[in-house]
C-alpha cells in the first residue's frame, strides 16, 4: 500500500499524489526544486492531529518521513519544499474567524495605545492577506507587518517567517502582532501558546504533559544560556534568521512559546490558528522623494530622514527604475490608469532624467498622520533640511496618498515583472534578504556592487533602508553550467561581507535551504546547537520540515538547488 492509499484511510480532507500536483508542489519562489512523496489537504485540525500520530509511528518504525505544512508557495528561501509529506494548508484552512474593535481603544495599553487604538482578529494560516485586509479595512482596521507580495502571500506565510514590509520602520513586523497560536504538536495534541508569565507560567511547568515538558525544558535552555543569548543575538533592527530565543522572556518569570514559532518556518508544528493585534492605520499620506546620483550621500541623508521619524523609508535602483521604464504599460495597468495619464504624472521625474541621468537610487520618505495637511507640512520640512546639505539630488513631493502611488507600485511590483517578462531568464533569489546598520551603507553599498559587478548578471535591488534590510533580486540563465558555483560563491561573499558590518543573513524571507547553510556562521557553533536543542524539545523526531533553520543530521540544503546542467531534482 502506497503512503498515499494509508493517508487516505486516516484523513478527510484529499490526498492527492498525482505527478501534475506533485511537480506544482515541488516549487515556490525559490532557486530550489524537491519533490513531496504526497500533498494532502486537510479538512479540519483533526485530519493534521492524525498525520502527526501517523507519521510519528512511521518515524520510530525508521521510515523516512515528514511533514511540512505549505500556503501559498510565495517564499524566496525554498521553505515549503520536501520530500515527505506536503500538508497544503490553503484548501481548508482559509477562514476569517472573528475581528473586534478595542472599546474603547487607548486604554488597552501597549500597542493599542502606542498607534491610537486598534482591535484583534482570529484566522486561519491559509487565507490570503489581502482577503484579511480588505475585511480588517472596513472596520478601519489592519495588520501593518504586509509585505510587497501582500496580494498573493497568506497570514500563515507571514507568521512562519515573521514577515515584515514598507510599514516595518514604524510597525515592526509579524512578531510584534502575533498575540496567540494555536498549534498541533508533536504530541498530536492541539495547543495554544501564548506569553506566559509569573503563577501562571509555574503552574505550566509543573503540568505532567507533553506542554508542560516543553515550557520546562526550554525554560531551561534559556535560563541557563541566558549570557550565550544575549552575546549572540543580532545586532540589527530586522532579524528571521535562527530562532528567537532573545526574545522569548528570561525562561524563569517569563517564556513566550507563541514568539518560538513565529519565524520559525514551521520546523517545530503546525499552525491551525492565529490570533493577532491589530492597529488603526493613520488615513492621510504625503511622501518626499529623493533621486540620489552618488550612494556615499547616504552618510548624511540616513540620519536626516531617519531623525525625521517617517512611517516609511524604502528605496529601489537603478536597474529597478529602467525595468519600471521599459515596462511603463503593466504598471499602468497595475495602478488602473492610462498610459497617458501615468506619463504626464511622472513629467517631472522625466525631466530630471533628462538633464541628469537615471539615478542610482530613488529613495521614498512617506510620512502619515490623520491630518492631510499635518502628513504634508512633515514631507516638506524633511525636503527643506535636505536642502541644506547642499547634495545633487533630485526632490519630490507626493501631496498625497493618490500622487504616492506611483511611487509605491514601482517599488512593489519590479520582482513579479521580472519573474513574468524578462525570458531566458529566471529570478534567482538566493542573497535577496540581507540587514546591515543602515548608518553602514555608505560603505557597504560600493562594496556590495563592487562583488556584484564581477559576474555576468542583471539584477535589482529594493530596500528597506531604514532598518538596512535590502533585497538583491538577480536574473540568470538557470541552465547555464556555471549556475551552481555562481549561487554558492556569491552567497559566500555577499554574506561574509554581510557578516563584516555585523549584518543579518534575513531580515523577513527566513533561512529555508537558501540560508539554512549560513545559520553556524552567523551565530556560532555554540548557539546553533542551542538551536537544534531547543527545536528537539518541540520536535525529538525532526518530523517537521526538516533540513530548514537548522540541520539535524546530513542533510545538505544546496543538494536541491534546479540550476544548472543536469540540476534538475525532479
């Protein structure tokens, strides 16, 4: 009897190893390419309680077997990708539970009063964020950490990967908002795990179940690693890589379970349901906008804007601004306009190209508040005290959230026209989420094109600078012979270059194969086995998306890279 013929006698939901679903399910967004043994769609938390019971037996028997739960397959880092068994969670568990207004709002503390009032929503990990935005905006409300795929990515994708955006600046991401998951474990037991502290979380510890063995345990590692931690946690606003364990409470008087799982791609359970802390976004926009000729301007414009206090400071290229030229209709098309209409609005920005060239980044200030004018009157002191500095830059005023517009589609939309327009070639998204202190970049920018420009490769670059976080999108022939040793040497040096400014190897996509490789050289031997002894606790058998964050046994990440002649895994 196939795995698939037993899955179906133990699971309502369907079971499909069909090689048209296994070869769509062999991919995401990534360079890698790993066939599943079987997808299955389960219809309730029932149906993921008896794989985990199923694959747990299978598991001390000495079958290789394991389980990974997938959405939307958006992720650049190869995540969801496996060889056991794929649990797709975007069939079923796609449903908006409830959402609620704080009343009355500021008096809730914390980030209700932080951002003015909000609310709180409960969904499950397969809906998309766009359908769970467009219901939280009617109630005035929303989830700020959306990131640029926001029409095509999943709560649950931004919830394994502690996803962050545009909005991180003011917001933070995924984590900050995350206040409950529920989630079946290793045990094959639903929980739900949320911050614990003081009685209550003694009272956890002294459970005689699988739970209260975990809160032990790695309460525990934690107290006891409390000086490894702290030495070695990042020293960079945005950070996906590893696990947690420096924000997670002291593991004595405090332990936050929910904030392990959260970036932890699924390694350690499956989430069934989130609970998560909403905002009340500020209505009105206006943005300053910066063409930047000479990158070492950035030593002073960094300071300046970030002292600003703006809700966003992102920036694109070069190579991005002439992929939005080339491709003037599609983003006409996505801001549903004409193509008119979308050229008298960039006018200005055409002139400036014009009598100076296309500028090597274009940089995008928005400020917002719940006063049109008060959004403006901060864009434009920003572009005054530039103006002091006396740089050659070319400035620009968004007045408005409409006028913005423009602007933030450029930004969003470049990685999808790559991957849809430019053929022969495919986007290779392998050194595209690194962070650096943003008062770095004057320094480490040059040197990052200098590396960069060494190879025959077109490529973008996108960023959140004012965390540092950018994200290098290149475009290669994957069948070209050299693919591999090109993939594996330029992470080498990108990250050791990363690794000299005290960087981040990811600061939102997460490790999955594409930096699972990496994990040791940033946080050292020590704390990496720190890592697989907490990740043991939740999962002794390693039945969870194995070979992701960190590798227990030999697995090799890079063996299930598709470039390359012959690379195909499939």
């Amino acid at each position: 009897m196939s795995i698939a013929d037993e899955l179906t006698t133990i699971v309502e939901g369907e079971v499909d190893d069909s090689p048209e679903t296994l070869e769509a399910y062999s991919r995401d967004a990534s360079l890698f390419a790993l066939r599943p043994s079987v997808v299955v769609r389960p219809k309730h938390t029932k149906d993921i309680q008896a794989l985990v019971r199923f694959v747990t037996a299978e598991k001390k028997k000495g079958k290789n077997l394991s389980l990974t739960a997938r959405a939307a397959g958006t992720d650049m880092s190869g995540g969801p990708l496996t060889e056991g068994v794929v649990v797709d969670m975007l069939a079923h568990f796609n449903h908006i539970i409830e959402i609620h207004e704080d009343t009355p709002a500021p008096e809730r503390g914390g980030l209700a009063s932080e951002f003015g009032g909000g609310g709180w929503a409960v969904v499950e990990p397969g809906v998309y964020f766009r359908d769970f935005d467009a219901e939280t905006q009617k109630r005035g409300l929303e989830l700020p950490s959306y990131t640029a795929s926001r029409n095509i990515c999943t709560v649950g994708g931004m919830a394994a990967n502690d996803s962050g955006g545009e909005k991180n600046l003011k917001y933070g991401k995924t984590a900050r908002y995350v206040e409950e998951l529920e989630m079946v474990l290793a045990d094959g037991e639903v929980h739900t795990l949320k911050a614990l502290s003081g009685s209550a979380l003694q009272i956890k510890m002294q459970e005689e179940t699988f739970e209260g063995e975990v809160y032990r345990h790695v309460g525990r590692l934690i107290s006891e690693n409390s000086n490894l931690i702290d030495e070695k946690k990042p020293r960079v606003e945005k950070n996906s890589s590893g696990y947690a364990l420096w924000d997670m409470g002291d593991g004595e008087t405090s332990l936050n379970l929910a904030r392990l799982m959260v970036g932890s791609q699924g390694t350690m359970g499956i989430i069934t349901k989130i609970r998560f802390r909403l905002v009340r976004p500020k209505r009105f926009a206006s943005m300053a906008v910066l063409f930047v000729n000479d990158i070492s301007d950035l030593g002073k414009l960094v300071p300046k804007v970030l002292a600003h206090q703006p809700d966003s400071f992102e920036s694109y290229d070069d190579n991005t601004f002439t992929l939005a030229t080339k491709y003037f209709p599609e983003f006409a098309l996505q801001m549903k306009t004409n193509l008119i209409g979308l050229g008298l609005s960039f006018l200005p920005e055409m002139w400036r190209l014009l009598t100076s060239g296309v500028p090597k980044l274009v940089l995008l200030v928005e400020f917002r508040s719940n006063n049109q004018q008060e959004a403006l009157t901060r864009a434009r002191n920003l572009l005054t005290d530039v103006k002091k500095e006396r740089l050659h830059l070319g400035m620009f005023l968004a007045k408005n959230e409409r006028e913005a517009r423009k602007y933030w589609t450029v930004r969003r939309e470049s990685f999808n026209l790559l991957r849809k327009k430019v053929r022969g070639k495919r986007t290779a998204p392998f050194i595209e989420d690194f962070v650096v202190p943003p008062n770095t970049l004057p320094e480490f920018l040059p040197r990052l094109n200098a590396i960069l420009k060494e190879y025959d490769l077109v490529y973008t670059i996108a960023g959140h600078v004012g965390d540092g976080n950018f994200h290098i999108i290149p475009l290669m022939d994957p069948k070209r012979a050299d693919a591999r040793k090109l993939v594996e040497e330029l992470s080498e040096r990108v990250y050791d270059l990363v690794f000299k400014f005290d960087g981040s190897i990811s600061g939102e996509h997460n490790d999955g194969f594409s930096r699972t490789p990496y994990v040791e050289r940033m946080f050292g031997a020590d704390m990496t086995e720190l890592f697989r002894k907490v990740e043991a606790v939740l999962d002794p058998l390693d039945i969870f998306n194995p070979g992701k964050k960190v590798v227990r046994g030999d697995a090799e990440p890079f063996a299930h890279l598709d470039v390359g002649s012959g690379s195909d895994q499939l």
